[in-house]
C-alpha cells in the first residue's frame, strides 16, 4: 500500500478538528492540525502536507483568505502548490459568497480563491471523504490530462 497522504487541517474549532481528525483517521489518512493561521502556515513547512483543509472563519472574521495569500504567495513552489480545500459555514454567516448565487451550489475551482474546493460545513463524512481523494487524485494526473 501507498504511503498515507497527510492532511492539514487549519480550523480554531477542536471539536471540528477532532470530528475530521476521526473521519480523515478511519480513511487511512494521516492528519495534523492548527488551530490559527499562523500556526497553519508553520505546520506547512513542518509537515508539508497533501492537502490542507481550511476554515475560512477563525476568531478575526476572515483569516483563512489570508491563509490562501500568503501560502500561494510568499512560500516556495512546492509548499505552495498545496492543494487546499475550503471547509467553510461562511455562507450561513455573511452574505459574502465564494461562488455564484445563482449557483447550484457547483462552480469551478480556483474561480473567486485559488483552491481546489469549497465544502460547507456542516459536512457528512462520505463528503468529506470523497472531496479529499477527489482533490488529491486531481494533483496525481499529469498535466495534460487535468480539464
């Protein structure tokens, strides 16, 4: 068997860190977490991650778009390449929308944030599941191969 893809989770929440912890644990997935953005950026360099799981919401309002900022771009290439979904209850906070109203609730990655995905919380855990291998089979196709 393949080594375990290692996911970050970046969220202030510890009952939220724990429930994915668990699910993403049971899925064979090595998991490290960070409870701030500051923390988020360091366990990217420390564990350099498959993936990273990002609450947009912390204590400040909006920390997690600042998260996406500096990982595209003020790390090296390979840090900061990492594919990163977006698992946000935003959209029951704010009026602040990251994809189309008029949406059905499906829109193209990277299209308003460069990530690769946005789940709204609450998540059941065949959808998280299923969005984390999703992403990370995307990042194993070559390039010419990617829609």
């Amino acid at each position: 068997m393949a080594t375990q893809a290692k996911v970050l989770v970046v969220d202030d929440d510890p009952d939220m860190v724990e429930s994915i912890r668990l699910i993403l644990e049971n899925a064979n997935y090595e998991v490290a977490s960070a409870e701030s953005v500051e923390e988020g950026l360091e366990q990217v360099k420390a564990v350099e991650p498959d993936l990273i799981l990002l609450d947009i919401m912390m204590p400040e309002g909006t920390e997690g778009f600042h998260f996406v900022w500096q990982l595209r771009n003020e790390f090296p290439a390979e840090l900061a390449e990492t594919p990163i979904v977006v698992l946000t209850a935003i959209h029951d906070h704010t009026k602040l929308r990251l994809y189309p109203e008029q949406s059905d609730g499906t829109y193209a990655a990277g299209e308003f944030l460069p990530v690769q995905g946005f789940i709204d919380k609450p998540v059941t855990p065949v959808q998280l599941v299923d969005t984390v291998r999703e992403v990370l089979a995307a990042q194993e196709e070559p390039p010419g191969d990617q829609a």
